[in-house]
C-alpha cells in the first residue's frame, strides 16, 4: 500500500500503523473499506474500525481483531457452554462468539484520537495471541464441540481460507510471534517496577467515582505498591465485585494482571439462563457504541447463578497508568450492563470523573 494519505481518518491511519507495526506483506494482505484481513497460516485475522455514530457522547473509535476458528458449530450445543466457560475463565483475554455457525475469537479496544495511538500495542497482541490460540487448540476445540469425524464429514470444521488474490498462506509474520513469546518471557517473573501497574492510584480513582467500599492494603501500609483490592458496587437491582490483582498468575503467558467483574442479581431479577446471559452480554457489547475495552469475555460459573466479566493483561502490556485505566472501565461496564436492562443510576453523581464513567460529552477532554 502507498503511504498514509492526509484525508484518512483516525481508524485508518490506526490500522496502518498496526499493518506496519506487525511487519505484516502486503502479498498475503486484503484491504477493505473498513480495514483488512491477514492470512498468517492455517486461519484468517481481520482488523476493523468502526466510526463513532451520531449522537455519541465522546468520539469513540472501536478497532477489532477477529479470528474466525471454526464453521459448522451449532449455537445451541451443551458442549459450547463448556468450551465457553473454558475460555472465558482461563485465557482471559478475548471474547469467543458463535455467529451464524463460526466460533470467532475477538478483540476491541476504542480510542479517542486525541489521545493517540497507545491502545494499538493492546490490539496487535491480543491479535497475535488469538491467532496462536486459535492454530493451537483447534483439534481439541473440534473434539470437543463432535467434529473431526472419519475424513472430515460432518460436525464442525476448520477454516482454511486462501487469500482471494495470492492464493496462499505463509508462515505467521516474525512480529507476530515475538509478542506472544515476548509475553511468555516477561511473565516469568513480575512486572517490572518501572512499568507496574499502580493500583494505588486505580483505588483513589474509584473513591473519587464514589465508590464508597474499596477494600485494599490497610492506611497504614500506604498504596505505593498495591498487589491487589476489590471493591463493592451494590444497588437495589444487583452486587457487583470488581477485583483487580496482580498476584495471580495466568496459565498460558504467566503474571500479570487480573481484572474480574462478578454480577449477581437478587431473585426476581435475573435475565434468564447465566450461561445465556453470558454469551448475549458479549455480543451486545461488541455491538454496542459504547467506550468499552473487549479484552476478555463475560462468562457463568458452573451453578448459573451469576455473570463474570474478566479479563487478563500481561506483563508485555503493563505501564503505571493501567490500573486505574481498567479499573474506571470496570465501573463503565457495571453502568453499562444496568442501562441495558433499564435500571436506575448505579453511581453517585458527584465526582471528578463521573462525567467519564457516564461517556457525556463534558468528558471528552479528560485524562483517559
């Protein structure tokens, strides 16, 4: 492709940059009028932006990736329930969907221009690790959900899709592998001080929201270096706990840090089904036009009875200012679960960042 014209707009110019970021080839690339897709080896990836939509409170541009795994899958399978828990409480971090019979791996950040183009290193690995994700654990992904049966007929199938116009696949990028290695060794041990995440600050950031009850450190010991707290965001309609830690590993790139948001309504208001929840919660919010990060899944436990949102950041990812960055995405979240359900103001309206959690357009100058 030609350079980067003066006329493109923000979500162009930002998936160029992840294009050159990557060292991807344009041979095995495929532009389209909402970004391109990438034919690495065995499945596809696809980068997408998506404008902000009138009416918006802030300009918010959603980028995506989106690994396709998987056709032939049926929707209403009791084995997808386990395959989605399992990456939904495991990896951490991507959202896995079925639509229209494709087991999708996806991932989706949102930026405002002004603030740069920060979030693309958050995008190029997830996409990286989706890919890797996806090559790795297709046979068992099949055997689980009844594919892979004698040469191939019936059941789900992988997809392995040629580039349109070189007809051929290749070896996954070199940039591509070294995020995911790079991860791998960086979370061998913990995350550097330079670069930790401070969940000090991500506390105050909550009691400034109004968030009355952040249980973490006590006074004494300080916030300078916080492993872990949790704070609970009760309302008539449901309690919410968001934990953040950085003690716990991940089983598949090692430290890091963990963010869950648990759910659960009073009798009377749960919304059907959890795992159903689960799965309806994930697609809404890869539909919505809201300033939300996807960089993991909403998930049920084994019992139904309540709804997790987590997600996992590893060390290859951490700066200072993360903590606070997804801790106030947690609160976003909780405000927008209870809007699409119709309740009331979650939160107290004082504050100096409640303009931010509600995405008014007085927002749209604040630090992000």
């Amino acid at each position: 492709m030609s350079e980067a014209s003066p006329a493109e707009h923000f979500g162009q110019r930002a998936l160029r940059l992840i294009h050159q970021m990557l060292q991807l080839d344009d041979d095995n690339t495929l532009w389209h009028d909402d970004g391109f897709s990438w034919w690495p080896g065995e499945v596809p990836v696809r980068f997408r932006w998506r404008a902000p939509t009138v009416g918006d409170g802030l300009p918010v541009w959603r980028l995506s990736a989106e690994v396709h795994a998987v056709r032939g899958v049926d929707p209403a399978s009791p084995q997808l329930d386990a395959y989605l828990l399992m990456t939904g409480t495991v990896l951490n971090q991507f959202a896995t969907v079925v639509e229209d019979g494709t087991l999708k791996l996806r991932s989706l950040v949102y930026a405002l221009p002004e603030g740069g183009t920060s979030v693309l290193a958050h995008l190029a690995y997830r996409a990286a690790f989706m890919v890797r994700v996806a090559e790795q654990t297709i046979p068992g992904t099949l055997k689980l959900l009844g594919g892979g049966g004698p040469f191939g007929i019936g059941g789900p199938k992988v997809i392995r899709s040629s580039h349109p116009v070189a007809g051929r696949r290749r070896e996954p990028a070199t940039e591509l592998d070294v995020l995911v290695d790079s991860a791998l060794q960086l979370g061998s041990s913990p995350s550097p001080l330079d670069s930790r995440p401070d969940l000090g600050a991500a506390m105050v950031a909550l009691r400034q929201a109004g968030c009355d009850k952040v249980a973490g450190p006590p006074e004494a010991e300080g916030l300078d270096d916080v492993q872990g707290f949790n704070v609970v965001i009760e309302t008539k309609h449901a309690t919410s706990l968001l934990e953040l830690r950085l003690d716990e590993a991940n089983p598949n790139v090692g430290q890091g840090l963990l963010a869950v948001l648990r759910v659960r309504f009073p009798q009377g208001h749960l919304h059907g089904d959890a795992h159903r929840l689960a799965r309806e919660l994930n697609d809404a919010e890869w539909r919505a036009n809201k300033p939300l990060h996807v960089q993991g899944a909403w998930s049920a436990n084994a019992t139904g009875a309540d709804v997790a949102y987590s997600a996992f950041y590893p060390n290859v990812l951490h700066h200072p200012a993360l903590g606070r960055e997804v801790a106030l995405d947690g609160l976003r979240r909780v405000r927008w679960v209870f809007d699409r359900f119709g309740y009331d103001e979650p939160f107290s309206r004082e504050g100096p960042y409640v303009s931010l959690l509600l995405g008014r357009s007085e927002a749209t100058g604040m630090e992000a």
